[in-house]
C-alpha cells in the first residue's frame, strides 16, 4: 500500500493593523489622483453631466488628401523644413523662434548645387551686415576672407582685426600693375619646363585680358580691343616680358614696343609703315589713356604692395579714387578684381595655396556698370566656384542693375551670374521688384506679404537722422524651390564696431554720392 502524503497546512500572517492602514492611505490618494486626471483631461468620448460634451459615438475622423496649395488654403498654417543648424548663425525664424543657419559652402550637393549666394535688398536694410557676418564665420572655419575691390572701404577694419593684409590703391601713390604675375614672380625657374611654358601661356592670356577690359572704359578706348589691336597687343605684351627676364612688364613697357615696331610685330600683323601705324594708333592712344590723365599714377609702374595670400583674409583698397570719378573707379575695379583674382588663381597652379574662398562681390552695381570687362570677370569666378567651393556673394539692390550693360550678349552674361545662384536672401523690398524677382525665384503671395511690410515708411517727418529702416536685419532665405525662411538678425557689439561703415550709425549706414544709404 502506497502511504498517503500529509499535507500541513502553514498559517498565513494577518496584515497588521498598521499595514492595512498605509493601504487604506493609498487606495484614497490613487482615487484622488485619479479624480484630478478627469478634471483635467476628458475621456476619450467628452465629459459627461450637465453643459458636459459627451458624445455615444466616437467619430472617425475624415482623412482630406490635395496638393499644397490647395491644403495651404484650408490650413494656412504651413511651414517649410528649418534648416540644418550648422554654418553661419543668421539670427532666430521670425516665426518660430528657431535658430537659422546659411551655409552655402556645406550645401553644396546637398541642398544646393553650387555654393554662390545672390543678396538683395533696399539700401540700409542691413546687406553688408549679413555679407561681412558670414565673412567673419567662415574666415574662422578656415576660408580666406578676398575683397578684391573695395569701393567704399568699409572692409578694411574688418580685415585689419582678422589679423589680414589690406592694399590701398591710390592713397599716397599706391599703384597696381595690371600685367603683374603676383606669385609666379621669381618662381617660374623652380619649375619643370613644360609646367612653366603652360602657365606662362595662361598668364600671357589674363594679361591681356585685363589690358583689353581696361582699354573698354571710358578712360581707354571706350570699346572693346579689335581682331588686330588683340593680336598686336599679345604680341607686344610677350616682347616685353621677354625684354626684360624675371620682372613683370608694366603698360608703359608694352606702349614702347609698339611705337618701336619690331620686325616679329610687324611680321605678325602683316604690316609694315604707313599700314602698320593705321592699326595701331588707336590702341597706343588708348594705352596712354590708362597711365595718363585721371588714370595717371594708378598703372603706370610696379605694384606697390603685393597681396599676402599668407594673410587669413586681403583687401585692395580703392575708396581713395571715388574723388577722381565712377569712370576712374570702373578702371580700379577691373584691374584690382584681375590682378587680385589672377594672383590667387597662379598661387593655386604652383601649390602655394590650397584655401578656400569667401568673395564679398559688394557694390555690384558700380561693377556692371563698369562694362563687360568686370561682367566677364565675375562670370569666369562663378562657373569655376562649385570646383573650387568658393563661396562668392553677390550684392545688389534691384534686379534691374542687371539691364544697366550696353548689350544684349553683357546682360545674358550678368543673368547667368543670378542663375547660378541657388541660395538667394532677399531683404526689404518693393512690391514691383518682388514682382521682377518673382521671374526667378517662386515666391509665394504670404513671402511677399512679408517682404514688403518690411519696407514700408515708419515715419513722414522730414528729419531722418535717427529713422532706422524698418527692415533692418530681416532677411528671407530662399533655397531653390524650397519653401523661404525668414530671419532677423541681431549684432553683437564687436560686430557693430567692425561693421560700422558711418560714424553716427553702428550698422552699415554709409552714404554714397548718389544719396545710396548702404
């Protein structure tokens, strides 16, 4: 017989009396907690009671698909995507209060396809402010800060604390030689013979270049160098490059050779006497225009002090020839813009420089009306910019600066530069030139609402001295197709004292000749 298992049965513990009451305790705080949540956040069918929201049926909901604009019309609250918080810190979206960044370099295949950026608003909504702020960022990030044609010299402090290099034209006989060869002086004969050849055939073809955009000003010949003229001022620009070894040839030396005539001149334009001064005349007369008259002590020597590409950030100064006239500044804007872009692009051929570029294109105005030279120039720049990662800015108060060229071919060119801009920010603006903008870059009926309240008068009184432009600081940054976010941008002491462009405003306030409030 299997023996039965006994089973002894343990007594359970009774809760004591304190035990039961710490229970009670919380069994009615979980009832009142549970009584505040309903008070506060209703049941999942609305609250019930008297003047309660109470529904029996739960209702589904309706799901409503469209396109955007259609669903910007029935919720107009939309907002475009913030953009990534890396670069230069524009200020907070005026909307949401978030942090904006413009980085046009860290776009680049990104967001955008090339890293040029086309700023635009009224006088004294703040542009220069916004350019030299993002300046400053990326010369820290490593970018070598390049004003190669400072019109009002509103740079240079900023270029001086920087610990940069800044080169004054025409202050104190201050002169630049457009045919100088910047880096390549004195180091050609460390380099192989081939690599020599071909940089001496590229630096044969700026100079010339920048002889023919010179010789297109008014203070030249006032057009552009013919077939002939072209060929025989390349020619006689060698002659006397290899007249004179290891030295750079200045105007005067090319104007002598070509009122001596040599044999190799001659033979190349198959001319000879009488014929061969026909061809000419013009070109030598032109030639003494840019080292005589208004234009006398400018290029009619050596550069006087060299750009230091060593240097984190250069400046060529020109403000000292706003006294001699717009024609005298168009000739010191494309010589300085040449030389100054030339000497960077021959330290790169030679290995001397690997940086990156930040070029401010400030008071584009005076340079497309300075002729097409300058319009090459700025062309040749933006289409090798996305190889470079150069970030080149271009500023302007109006689209129609763009129609100020004499020819139908120079404004395709000076388009071409907006076209190959896919960052735009767009300050303070009239309604008419949203309108022309609007050809360019799509801007929706809320983004033009805004820009324009921007621009409207904040007073009527006939003293404006202390009247700030009611959209200082405000900007819309628009990236290709992407819905535009606005910003407002707020300076910190030190950048007021840098930015400081007149001496009774903190902020960019400089007044041009022509009553221009920058």
């Amino acid at each position: 017989m299997a023996r039965k298992k006994s089973h002894i049965e343990t007594p359970r513990r009774m809760p004591s009396a304190q035990a039961e009451r710490t229970t009670a305790a919380q069994r009615r705080a979980e009832k009142q907690a549970e009584k505040q949540r309903r008070r506060l956040v209703a049941p999942r069918r609305g609250w019930g009671g008297r003047f309660g929201g109470r529904v029996a049926v739960e209702d589904a909901g309706t799901v409503y698909t469209g396109p955007s604009v259609q669903a910007g019309g029935v919720y107009p609250f939309l907002l475009g995507a913030g953009l990534p918080p890396r670069g230069v810190p524009v200020g907070r979206d005026v909307l949401t209060g978030e942090l904006v960044c413009i980085d046009p370099s860290g776009w680049t295949g990104k967001l955008t396809t090339n890293p040029g950026v086309w700023v635009m608003s009224q006088p004294g909504a703040g542009k220069s402010a916004l350019v030299k702020r993002i300046c400053l960022v990326y010369s820290a990030y490593g970018h070598m800060m390049c004003v190669p044609g400072d019109v009002k010299g509103e740079y240079s402090q900023l270029v001086r604390d920087l610990g940069g290099s800044v080169v004054s034209i025409g202050a104190g006989g201050g002169r630049i030689n457009p045919l100088d060869s910047g880096p390549l002086k004195g180091r050609l004969d460390t380099l192989s013979v081939k690599q020599r050849d071909e940089l001496l055939d590229v630096l044969t073809g700026r100079r010339l270049e920048t002889l023919g955009a010179l010789l297109s000003t008014k203070n030249g010949l006032g057009r552009a160098p013919g077939e002939i003229e072209r060929s025989a001022l390349n020619t006689a620009v060698q002659l006397a490059s290899d007249a004179n070894p290891g030295t750079d040839p200045i105007i005067p030396d090319v104007i002598a050779v070509l009122r001596q005539a040599p044999e190799a001149l001659r033979s190349k334009l198959a001319a000879d006497g009488d014929t061969y001064n026909d061809l000419t005349r013009s070109v030598i007369a032109g030639l003494d225009n840019l080292v005589s008259g208004p234009l006398k002590g400018l290029f009619d020597g050596p550069t006087t002090t060299p750009l230091n590409l060593d240097a984190p950030a250069v400046s060529v100064d020109i403000s000292p020839l706003r006294a001699r006239g717009n024609d005298v500044i168009s000739a010191g804007m494309i010589a300085t813009w040449a030389y100054a872009y030339s000497s960077i692009d021959s330290a790169r051929s030679i290995g001397m420089m690997d940086r990156k570029l930040v070029l401010p294109m400030d008071e584009m105005w005076r340079a497309l009306r300075s002729g097409p030279g300058l319009v090459d120039a700025m062309d040749a720049i933006s289409r090798l910019n996305r190889t470079t990662d150069d970030v080149t800015i271009y500023v302007t108060h109006s689209v129609l600066d763009l129609e100020a060229l004499p020819t139908e071919e120079d404004r395709a060119k000076a388009r071409g530069l907006m076209d190959r801009c896919d960052t735009w920010v767009i300050g303070a603006s009239s309604d008419e030139e949203l309108g022309r903008v609007t050809g360019k870059r799509a801007l929706t009926e809320q983004e033009r609402m805004m820009i324009t309240s921007w621009s409207s008068a904040t007073s009527t009184g006939l003293d404006t001295s202390d009247q700030v432009h009611p959209g200082r600081g405000k900007y819309l940054i628009k990236i290709g197709t992407r819905a535009g976010i606005a910003a407002a941008t707020e300076l910190t002491p030190t950048e007021e004292r840098l930015y400081r462009t007149d001496k009774n405003q903190a902020v960019e306030h400089t007044t041009t000749e022509g009553g221009d409030r920058r």
